[in-house]
C-alpha cells in the first residue's frame, strides 16, 4: 500500500499563486505528518526519515481535486481534462455543467479550477524543494545511494509539476524562444510574503526543466534498492529511472527535439516492462489487479480517491462525459477503437443504457480496483506504450530516412494491442497521420489530446454529437488555431497574488 500512513495535509493553504511557497498567517497552516511533526519540520526537517515523509507528501500532492483528482463533474485537470477539452469526450445531457466553462472552451480569467490547479502543481513543487534544500544536511559515509533515491524522485516530481502547467500556460512549445511566456520554474522553498517571482521564457524555463531531467536521471541510476518501486506488484506509484527518460522524451517531443526524443524514448524501452499483449495484462493496469506495462501510476489508495468522477461518477454509474462517436461505438465496427482490440473492453462499457440513449458507451478505465465501481483507481500516467509512440513520432517527423523505423514502432504496438493485426507499411503523411490516431486510441482519457493537438495542428474540429441538443449541450464545435483557448490566462486571483506574473498576450 503506498498510502502514506500518518502524513495528511490539514489546512494546507501554500498560497503558491506567487510561484514559490509563500505563507499568509502561517500559524494556522500545517502540515501534519505524525502527532508531533508540524510545519516547522515540514519547512526544516532534523532527519532523513522526516525527508522520506516529505517525499510521500509531494507524492500525495498529486492527488489533488483540481490536479490529478477530480471531484463530481471537476478537477482531474491533467488527467482527463485535457480529453473533456478536445474532441475525444462530449459532454452529455447527464452532466452537472461544474466544468462547462472548460468542456465549452469559455473559461475566463476569473476561472477558479484553474487557479486551484496552479495552486496545486506549485505545492508539489514545493515539497520537492525542501527535500532538495535539506537532504545534504544528513549525509553521512553510508546514506549516500539513499540520497541519490530521494533526490532523484524530487528532481523528477519538481520536473513533472512545472511541465504539466507550461503544458496549459504556454502559448506555444517552442523550445529556443525568448519571447513566449512559459513559468517560474521554482527552484527554492520561500516562506516569504514578499516573493513575487515573474515568468521565465520558453528557453529558460526549457534548460531549468532539463537540467533537472538530467540530474534526477543520474541520481537514480545508482540507488540503496534495486528498484523505487520494490514491494509494489500491481502498481508502480514512484517515478523511477525509466520514468525519467519517459518524461525527457515528452518534454523532448514537445521541444521538436527529435533525435534527443529518440535516443531517451530508447533508453525508456530498454528499462520499461514489455508491451501487455493480453486482456488480462491490459485492463489489469487500470484496476490495479495486473502491473502490465506500468511505468508509473498516480496511487490513489482507499478513501483517496481517484481520476474519474470528472468524467464518469462511478458510484452513481453517471456519465458526465461519454466517447465520442469518432472513437469507438456500441457495435465496436466504426471508430478507432474497435472489437478485437484489448482496449475496447478496458476502456468502454455500456453503462445504463435507455430507450432514449441505447449506445451508453461509458469511459469506465479508472471505475474502480478489482470489480468495484466507486472511484477509487489509480492513473496510469506513464507507460511502455508512450515510450514506442514517442519514439514512431520523432522517426516521421525528423527524417523520411527513419520512416521504416517509425513503422515498425507503430507496428509493434498495434500488434500488441489488436488481434490478427496483419501490419501496415506507411509513409509521408499518411504515417504521421496513423500515429497521431493511435496516440488518440492509446490515450483516450489519459491527458494527452488536447495538448496532442496544440503542439501540432492547433485545430480542433469536434465530432458528430457536438452542437445536437439531444445529445450534448455544448455548442464550441472547433477551436481556430488562433484561438486563446489554446492557452491558460494568468487568473485575476493569481495576479491580485502576484502582480509580477505577466499575462499570456492573448489574454491581454
């Protein structure tokens, strides 16, 4: 069980809207990791077992309502949000309209989820830089593989929450632009409530970002265990070396860095489990009853949670958002996603279906563990499957010389997941295309298509059940590459925080 046992954050107001943590009337805010150890430890820890429960609590800050969580109709804003905001989910006639601003593509800067979110990505943050401003503190002649684990796991967290907001914030990806507003990239805990730090640009928030990717990958190299994950058999909850090299090659894909993206989607795939090629293997993964090809999964454990009830309220069987139609349907004939694929099943069920909606085609991945249907389930948020995509998508678009290479990526995986798939031999566009739609099959409901779309075409067209009243009340049907939807705003709340955070240009 990775349950943190003892650390729970009680009234943990880190006020991070300036970026960096930053207390207001911080007698009244505390952390609580056992009976005795406050806030004074949390900022100043005496011991290393204290710094292994900071660790735990940056874990658990992932577990977020508006970050990897989710609420009833809300939050999940890096797990499923991005899918609601794009064409793989349309909202339904079901839906409690808590997320409509963002499903309709009519946020605000007034928007609250998105201030919670950014709230939520600089705690994490923070916890990572206590651990990493403290740790050296207690070295000794025998700790030091310790050290590297914890300081690896930190780099790797402090890497991961930056970059699942310059995800939503940046205006573009560009990785050498010294105009494009990304974030700070908080490098140090502040109890301070003067700290008002600005936004870095692309280039500089990019070397930061890296420079960390590169450290943590060395650090986890040589550790005290043979893995970070050892005891867990069925879930993988800490970042661990190919977890690294999965992140580098993201963040490389994004930076259009593709022979860097090659070479760590590479190095990923050479630590990574094997492709899950089974029903069982596969489905597993989102129930927590098989490992399958887990690199690292967000551990919600009991009465923690989970993913889902922004899309699918499990305990009530609601869908708030269902599928759309360009995804998979009933029959399992048309769509991506078809019968004889091991993804229909882990992904889809027809849940509650009426006269008035026979196809009740629900996303029901993160309903449960083992058969249960209430929220509790982990997200899998990286896996063996990113790292062949990743690495398909640099061959095409790098080079027409590593087309083959890019086939025969796309080939395997297919082959893994599709029953008597017989290959393809594409090239051109016709390749980047069938890799982008098996990005969408792959990670329908795990955070990848919204920004899949804004760092290639920037054009959103939604499918068929989009703009039908009997179908779904939204009425945003595209999304011009112009759009400043693209991007988050700077919320007013963050900028009345903090009024050195300049606003995205399009949001002026």
């Amino acid at each position: 069980m990775f349950s943190n046992k003892g650390f729970k954050y009680r009234k943990v107001a880190f006020l991070a809207m300036v970026g960096a943590l930053t207390f207001s009337g911080c007698q009244k805010d505390f952390v609580e990791l056992t009976p005795e150890f406050t806030l004074d430890a949390e900022n100043n820890p005496s011991n290393m077992t204290q710094v292994e429960h900071i660790l735990n609590g940056a874990y658990a800050g992932l577990r977020a309502a508006d970050y990897y969580g989710s609420g009833s109709g809300t939050g999940s804003v890096s797990a499923l949000m991005p899918d609601v905001m794009s064409d793989n989910l349309f909202e339904t006639n079901q839906s409690l309209a808590n997320s409509r601003p963002m499903s309709q593509l009519v946020f605000q800067i007034n928007e609250d989820q998105i201030t919670r979110f950014y709230n939520a990505g600089y705690k994490v943050i923070s916890s990572a830089n206590i651990i990493l401003q403290n740790i050296d503190k207690f070295a000794t002649a025998t700790n030091a593989k310790q050290i590297n684990r914890i300081k690896g796991q930190a780099l790797t967290l402090r890497a991961l929450a930056h970059f699942d907001m310059f995800k939503y914030f940046a205006e573009n990806y560009d990785r050498n632009s010294t105009t494009t507003l990304a974030l700070n990239y908080s490098k140090e805990f502040k109890v301070d409530v003067n700290a008002k730090p600005s936004r870095l640009n692309n280039k500089v928030f990019y070397d930061e970002l890296l420079a960390d990717l590169t450290q943590a990958q060395t650090f986890l190299a040589d550790i005290d265990v043979t893995s970070v994950n050892a005891g867990f058999t069925t879930s993988r909850p800490r970042l661990s070396l190919a977890a690294v090299h999965l992140l580098k090659a993201r963040v490389y894909l994004y930076a259009k860095m593709y022979p860097e993206a090659i070479a760590s989607a590479t190095a990923g795939i050479s630590l990574a489990p094997a492709l899950a090629n089974t029903q069982t293997a596969f489905s597993g993964m989102y129930n927590q009853s098989a490992v399958g090809e887990i690199i690292w999964n967000v551990q919600f454990d009991a009465n923690q949670g989970g993913p889902t009830n922004l899309v699918f309220f499990a305990t009530q069987t609601q869908s708030y958002f269902r599928p759309a139609l360009e995804i998979v349907t009933l029959a399992g004939t048309t769509g991506l996603i078809r019968t004889g694929d091991i993804r229909y099943s882990a992904y889809f069920a027809n849940v509650r279906p009426s006269t008035a909606i026979p196809q009740a085609l629900a996303l029901i991945k993160y309903r449960g563990k083992g058969t249960l249907s209430n929220a509790n389930a982990n997200f899998v948020a990286m896996k063996t499957a990113e790292l062949y995509l990743i690495r398909a998508e640099a061959y095409a678009a790098g080079s027409p010389a590593n087309e083959a290479l890019a086939m025969a990526d796309l080939n395997t995986l297919r082959t893994a997941r599709i029953a008597g798939y017989p290959g393809e031999s594409l090239t051109g566009t016709a390749l980047i295309e069938a890799i982008a739609n098996e990005r969408r099959r792959e990670f329908v409901g795990e955070g990848h298509r919204f920004f899949d779309l804004k760092r290639t075409t920037r054009t959103l067209q939604r499918g068929s059940t989009c703009g039908v009243q009997n179908q779904s009340p939204i009425t945003t049907c595209s999304l011009a590459p112009t759009a400043r939807e693209w991007s988050f705003p700077i919320t007013q709340t963050l900028t009345n925080a903090n009024n050195a955070l300049e606003q995205n240009p399009s949001w002026k």
